[in-house]
C-alpha cells in the first residue's frame, strides 16, 4: 500500500512541476499568458463544435480500437484505497491534462508557430512529441494519442485557447479512468 501512495503522490507532483516550470518560463521569457500561452477563454461557438468534434472521435476511436483488437484500458487495483483513487484522478484526469497542453499546444506550439514550420508544424510536432511521451503504451495506442494530438492541436488553433485542448483532454482521460474502475 505504501508503494501505491508513493506512487500517486508522484503522479500529483510531476503535472504540478511542470505547470510550475511553465509559468516560470514565460514569466522570465516574457511572454503573454493570454496570446503565448492560450489562456483565454474560448468562443462559445468553438466550444460547442470542437467538444461535439472530440465525443464524436472518442467514439469512433473506441470503435477503431474495439475493431482491431487493442487491449482496453487496464483496471485499476481493487487494493486501492479511496484515498489513493482520488489522488490518482485529480492526477491523471485533471493536473495531468492541464500541465501536458500548457507546457505542449501552451508554450512549444506558441514557439514552433513562429517559425517557418507555421501552425501546421506546431500542430503536427506536438502531437507526435506528445504521443512519443506515452511510449509505455502499445504502438496502436500511440498511433491514437498523434491522432488526438492533432485534433487538440486543431481545437487550439481555431479556439486560440488553451483552455478548450485542456477540457478535451481531460474528459478523455476522465473517460479512460472510468473504463480502468469499471473493469
């Protein structure tokens, strides 16, 4: 049981960290939390269609991976405590998502979308070294976290907010977890 506390308390710390380092950087960079970093509220019209465009992908990305067989998401321990399960979803389904789109379609895409590679590149090398972090996984598994990279690098881009990549993602995880305590 010590482990998995151990264990959690790292999951809470590591999102924590790199919101941290985030915010340090572009305080020292100078750079806009607003135009930068994309913390500003999205329009409602692009909030209802990229959250209607992102169920519409979980869906059809369950039914892809259904189809070819992919091993579902793994249970949780039923060792766990309660304890432990909440830390573990403020973790993963809520710090974890805010501090990877920060410090992803936040601050690299606002870097990598001023050079020549425009917002196509930011895009497109987010979500291939975002995926490239979830290496533990199975290929197919990563080969549909690019993809999710791409459509939240999308929601960025037209919703000039960070916050509606972050709200996606999280629902995603959000999901994820709820499959692992179901199984």
């Amino acid at each position: 049981m010590h482990s998995e506390v151990t264990s959690t308390l790292l999951k809470l710390a590591l999102p924590v960290l790199v919101i941290a380092f985030v915010l340090a950087v572009s305080k020292r960079r100078h750079l806009s939390w607003k135009s930068d970093l994309g913390l500003t509220r999205p329009a409602r019209s692009a909030i209802a269609l990229w959250i209607a465009a992102w169920i519409s992908w979980l869906i059809v990305s369950e039914l892809l991976f259904a189809f070819l067989g992919a091993e579902p998401p793994q249970p949780w321990s039923a060792d766990f405590s309660r304890l432990v399960v909440v830390l573990r979803i403020i973790a993963i389904g809520l710090l974890g998502p805010f501090s990877e789109e920060l410090l992803m379609r936040g601050i690299i895409f606002s870097r990598i979308r001023k050079t020549r590679l425009g917002s196509a590149g930011a895009i497109i090398i987010c979500a291939a070294v975002w995926a490239s972090m979830h290496y533990r996984y199975a290929p197919l598994a990563i080969l549909l976290i690019f993809l999710d990279g791409i459509m939240l690098g999308l929601a960025r881009y037209h919703s000039r907010s960070v916050l509606l990549p972050v709200f996606m993602h999280a629902t995603g995880n959000l999901f994820s977890i709820y499959q692992s305590l179901s199984a």
